[in-house]
C-alpha cells in the first residue's frame, strides 16, 4: 500500500532525526499538502521537536507553519531580514508593514478614511493599517462611529467576515466571532455603525 503524503513526510523526519543530527533543516516540508494535513503535521511536528530538541530551521511562506511551530521566527523580504522574534512578538508589535502583511490579512486605508475621524492613530505615513478583527461593529450609532454597509458576508467558520462599505465608497474587511454575528444578525445591504478598536502606522521606507 502507498503512503500518504502526510505519512511520507513523518517517515523522511523519523529517518533524519535517527541519525542523531545537531540541527535540522526542514524546507517547505509542507509545501504540497491539503490545509487539514498540514495542521495535523505541524502538531506532530511540534511535539516531535520538544521530544528531541534538535534545534530545526524551518522555511516556509506560510504564516500558520511559521507561528504554530517556530520558538522564533525571521522574517525575510527578497533576502533581507525585516524582524526577529517570537509569534507573539511578530504579532503584536509587526516592525514594519511588509511583517504586518505576512501575519495576517490587514486592511490599508488613508490617513484621512472616515473610520479614523474620530480616532487619533499619531500615523507616521498616509497610510494606516487595521486588521478584520479590530473593527468594532454595532447596529446603533454612538458618538465615536461612523456608518458603513454591508456588502458581503462570508461565513468562514468559527468567524464571519463582513465586507464593509464606508460613506466614501472605500471597501473595509472586518470579521466577527459567530456568537457576536448572531446578535447583531447582520443582512447584506444593512446599515451598521463602525469603529477601529486598534491600528498601526509605520515610518516610510525608503530603501530599495
């Protein structure tokens, strides 16, 4: 019988930590299998590594691989270094917009958007970035918000992601837990109010 490619892939691992290595190095092991394989490998992976504690460089492009497995992460951009640290150092404080982009998916707006009007962000360029889930939405008006309608829901889950419409015509992204999206009861074309519950600015780059 053949193996599967996530069985194949323990079996290559199993054979080079028999060896007894002083560092491995894993380069895209996951690179051609399903989502729900590659889950469970870098489960397995991970607990793999705090039976050996080989030390282990993994390559990959994948952000689930890099802050599921990784201790510390290094990301790179066309061969430069952009930030060293842990997942939750990568996460909560992204150097600059190319790591926040890697992490997660970002909305990008103007400065001047009209979900910041009433927001001071302190932002050190025109544009400032805001992830899905730190878009506060409601279905009443408070005096720190501002309208928006709803273009799309996409059910994804455990979270829905609601495609936004700002009085300007600029289309936002926000996702909201299945428990919160149940309350609100949201339509597509309903009016609901917005705000931003955190975002980031960073200095203009101008290397090249």
């Amino acid at each position: 019988a053949q193996l599967s490619g996530g069985q194949r892939q323990r079996v290559a691992l199993a054979r080079a930590l028999a060896i007894d290595p002083k560092i491995l190095l894993l380069d895209e092991p996951f690179g051609a299998l399903d989502a729900k394989v590659r889950k469970d490998l870098r489960a397995w992976l991970r607990q793999l590594h705090e039976r050996s504690r080989v030390t282990t460089v993994f390559v990959t492009h994948d952000r689930s691989d890099a802050m599921e497995v990784a201790d510390k992460i290094v990301i790179m951009n066309k061969g430069r270094i952009e930030q060293i640290g842990t997942p939750a150092e990568i996460y909560n404080r992204p150097a600059n917009a190319f790591v926040m982009g890697f992490i997660g998916p970002v909305n990008i707006l103007p400065s001047s958007a009209n979900i910041f009007q009433y927001h001071s962000f302190a932002p050190n360029n025109s544009e400032i970035f805001i992830r899905p889930q730190d878009i506060a939405i409601e279905t009443g008006a408070s005096s720190n918000t501002v309208a928006a309608k709803v273009q799309r829901l996409t059910h994804l889950g455990s979270e829905i992601q609601a495609e936004l419409a700002l009085p300007n015509g600029q289309l936002i992204t926000a996702h909201l837990s299945r428990e919160h999206f149940d309350k609100l009861q949201l339509e597509p074309q309903q009016q609901v109010f917005v705000k931003p519950k955190a975002a980031k600015s960073f200095p203009i780059d101008f290397s090249i």
